[in-house]
C-alpha cells in the first residue's frame, strides 16, 4: 500500500490515478497512524513551502514521515513534495523543512537567465541522468519530463540523480538511500513519467 499524503497543498487525483495506471494499490492519508501502516510514502504537492510545513507539523505528519524515512521504507517526493525533504527553503522567507536530504531550496536567479527564460520554469524540459537510480531502470540515459516551478533545490553531487538545464543547470531529482524526489511532475510526464512511478511501486529497497 502506498500512502499519498494529502497535506491541503494541490489535487490529489492525477497523482493517485497515475499510481493506479501502473498497478499500484494506494490510498490518499491525512492521519500519520495511516503512514506508520503503509508500505510506501508519496509525499505530492504544489504552493508555498511554508504553508505546506505547516500543515505536516499541524497535524503530526512530519513527524510520523520522518519516523517512516528512518525504517527504511521508500518515500518519494514529487515539485513541492520534493522540496519538501531538504533541510530549509528561502520561500518567501526562511522556513524549516523535513530535513531527509541536505541543501536548501532557493529561488531561480534571473540575472543568469536570457531572454528566452521566464519565471516559472513550466513545460517539457529534458532531465540528465547523473547517476544510476531504481527510478530510472528501462529509460533512455537522458529523457524529457514536464516541469511547473519557480524554485529549485541546492545540495551536494552525491544526492543529485538528475539534473536539468533552464538558464543555468539545476538539481532536478535527488536521492538519499531510500528517499527520492523530483522536481519534474512525473503524473504529468505521459510515459517517461509513468516509467518512473512504476519504477517506485516495484522497488523492493
């Protein structure tokens, strides 16, 4: 079973009938004993960051995420999802976040941009394969992916899989043992994206 964490932060349904659509068997969750009971987390989300923290800590969600990271037990964060898992954001603010992957979430700096980039990123835009993941078994070395986003992750080589290029080159999936994340909206991506949440549901750790 996989939980989809529902934290009042975008529509559920596109992520939960991807899920369905590869074969998985999922259920949307707001009560943190609902995760502790679950085989895998989907943590999805668009908005603000610090809305979105908020919430998890309101309810007790984060600390019931953090409890399932530390089992062992895959979680998957999708755009703010992802996000969602470094240590801090500078959103409109600095705000505190999950802690699961080190760096911080920074806005994108249009003094590097051309005049052919607008903020937000939004559209198909290719993702660079930096190093080999579960996520990525059966697709080409480099593949396209849909992206909505006007902030982007900063963090060590080490946890960057992927990388994308818009103005300048961005971390844009990330992985820490068994916490993953992309930016990209995998449920958008037609079937690169759905390779890519079939790849989840059958990771075994």
């Amino acid at each position: 079973m996989i939980a989809v964490v529902d934290y009042n932060m975008g529509n559920l349904a596109s992520v939960v009938n991807a899920l369905e659509k590869v074969g998985a068997s999922c259920k949307i969750v707001s009560d943190p004993h609902e995760i502790k009971r679950s085989d895998k987390i989907l943590l999805p989300g668009v908005g603000a960051f610090a809305d979105a923290m908020r919430h998890l800590q309101k309810s007790g969600m984060d600390e019931a995420i953090l409890e399932f990271a530390q089992s062992g037990k895959p979680l998957l964060g999708i755009c703010l999802g992802m996000q969602l898992l470094f240590s801090r954001s500078s959103e409109f603010g600095e705000h505190k976040g999950l802690g699961l992957i080190p760096g911080e979430v920074v806005p994108f700096d249009p003094d590097l941009f051309d005049s052919l980039h607008k903020i937000p990123h939004m559209g198909w835009n290719e993702l660079f394969v930096q190093k080999q993941s579960p996520l990525f078994e059966g697709l080409p070395g480099d593949f396209y992916l849909y992206f909505v986003h006007s902030y982007h992750a900063v963090t060590p080589d080490e946890y960057a899989i992927g990388k994308t290029w818009y103005g300048y080159e961005f971390v844009s999936a990330v992985q820490n043992d068994n916490i993953f994340g992309m930016q990209p909206h995998p449920e958008k991506s037609h079937d690169n994206g759905l390779k890519i949440l079939k790849n989840f549901v059958e990771f075994q750790g």
